[in-house]
C-alpha cells in the first residue's frame, strides 16, 4: 500500500537525494534516486530529477510503496525501564544506539527495542517513530520518556514545545570554566560546510545562514586534570545543542569526536541525561526521574579523580 509523505525544505540547497534522504524517513539516496527515476517524487507540484538542486521553501512530495521503507520489526534488545504505567514508557537509553529508524540505521535501534517489549506501540504518532517525543543522540545514554498513545504523545509534545520539562545533563568537558555558572545563548544551524555537524550560526542574508535561536545553562560541579566536569540544563532542544555550545566556549565534551577530539578516558562522548521532569499527561502532577552515570562514565570519572554526582 502507497503512502505520501509531504516535506517542506526551510533552508537546504544541496541535490533533491541527499536532502530527502536526510529526513529521517527511513529510505537511503539509492533509493531516493530510483523512486525519483520512476516519478514518485514532485517538486512544488512537478517530477523531479535526483540531481534537482533544491532551494528555500520547495515543498516535497515523495511517494512511498510498501516495499520502499524498512520493515520496522521487534527485536530482542535489552531494555533498561525506569517506569511504565498506562500512558508512559521511562527508560534509561544506554549509549551506542541510535533512537528509531533512517537511512543507514534501518534496525538495530530503540524503536526496535521498545516495539519488542510494548508491541501495542506500533502506529503511535508515526510508523517509524512509535512513541517517540524527543531524542538523544546515538552516544548520549540517559532518560527518555516514550508515550503510548497518540493523546500522550500530543500532551508531552505540547510540554516539550512550550520549554515546561526539566532537563539535565552531567558533561565532562576539556578544560577548566573560569565561571562557576553561565548561560550560553548562541543561534545554531546546519554546518555550511559539513552538512552533518551543526555549528553557531549567525543570522545572515539568506534563509541558509540563518541560525535557530538556542539557550544553554550549565554549572561547574568539580575540576580535576585539565576536565570540568558539569551539570547541563538545555532550555531548548537544538540538535547536537550542548555539544556544540560546549565546543563555541573552546571546552569540548570530553570524547567527542564530532565536535572535539578522542579521548585516551572513554570511547564515546561523556554526555548523560541524567534527570527529566515533566507533568504527567493523565494526572498533570509533576514527575521526575533520573538515572546514575553508566559504568564507563565513572571509569572515567574515576581515573580523573573525580567523585561522581551523589558519591
């Protein structure tokens, strides 16, 4: 069975394939260049050709069969729940997996995972994303609430774009902070030159310079060997945000590879959500839920002599 999916480009000007098969909808650009060949893609209304150079506020038509997207199976990957009851899933996201489904992670993922344990997900908000309200990136582990019907997804939705949840993250960073706490308040946007990083973008001419606004708080928790490390509360929800905001100061998160360089302490980025906070979409109480640093994070921690949060 066909389906449709209709995407509206805000700022891209790179080829029709690589933009499409950007978007997280779960096919490669081998497989935007054939649907494209074979007309199931239109630009503003008219077939367009995989070389199609896009431009600000094109609107994308992209015809899908049932053998275009990827299978989105249950599989047997551990899951670490924190809470669940009628409207929410709470789990603690271990690092090195990614979140749901896209081009180049067709399985292996959360999504799969949670669809395994709660198979009455399925369809919820969107085929490829069941649940799914926010994300962390592939080696960010830490808290993530998932919802469980299509009025809790729309209830927290609301609470994630009215900025009403508590966030907070540990980092270590290179380096030590000269102030104790601080408020980072730097536009980002697609890195013009890397399309697969992010970076502090100022506002320019053209809608492809133009940054989205992007707030960070942090605070200094202890210093030790050259590292800081600290408690990260993310007031909005930029892709890569603290990441990069970390890395604008000069203090990139320690293991980075993206945004600052390897590390001899870990393997992956020492990033960790480690409390969300958000009202119940049944009750509206407030609920918050937080989860320790994962084993090789206070290996590292360890090393530097530095005492975990709660030690």
């Amino acid at each position: 069975m066909a389906r449709k999916i209709q995407i509206v480009n805000k700022n891209d000007t790179s080829r029709l394939d690589v933009f499409v098969a950007s978007q997280d909808i779960g096919i490669t650009r081998s497989q935007v260049k054939k649907l494209a060949h074979g007309g199931f893609i239109y630009v503003n209304d008219v077939p367009a050709k995989a070389a199609h150079r896009m431009q600000p506020g094109d609107s994308i038509s992209v015809t899908l069969s049932s053998g275009s997207t990827p299978l989105l199976e249950p599989q047997d990957i551990p899951l670490s729940i924190l809470y669940t009851d009628n409207d929410i899933l709470v789990i603690d996201k271990p690092a090195g997996i990614v979140v749901h489904p896209s081009a180049g992670h067709p399985s292996n993922t959360l999504v799969n995972a949670i669809l395994f344990s709660c198979p009455e997900l399925r369809g919820v908000s969107n085929n490829l994303r069941p649940g799914i309200v926010h994300r962390l990136d592939k080696d960010t582990s830490g808290v993530m609430v998932i919802a469980k019907s299509n009025a809790v997804h729309n209830a927290l939705a609301t609470q994630w774009k009215n900025r009403s949840v508590k966030k907070k993250y540990l980092a270590l960073v290179t380096g030590e902070l000269h102030c104790q706490k601080g408020l980072i308040n730097c536009p980002i946007g697609r890195n013009p030159i890397n399309r697969k990083k992010m970076a502090i973008v100022t506002h320019g001419r053209s809608a492809q310079t133009n940054g989205r606004s992007a707030q960070t708080k942090y605070q200094v928790i202890g210093y030790r060997n050259d590292h800081s490390l600290i408690e990260v509360s993310p007031i909005t929800g930029r892709t890569h945000q603290i990441r990069v905001h970390l890395a604008s100061m000069g203090h990139p998160i320690t293991g980075d590879m993206l945004y600052g360089k390897r590390s001899q302490l870990l393997n992956r980025q020492f990033l960790h959500a480690n409390y969300l906070g958000f009202h119940h979409p049944s009750t509206n109480n407030w609920v918050g839920f937080s989860t320790p640093l994962p084993p090789d994070l206070k290996v590292a921690l360890d090393q530097l002599g530095l005492n975990s949060p709660g030690n």
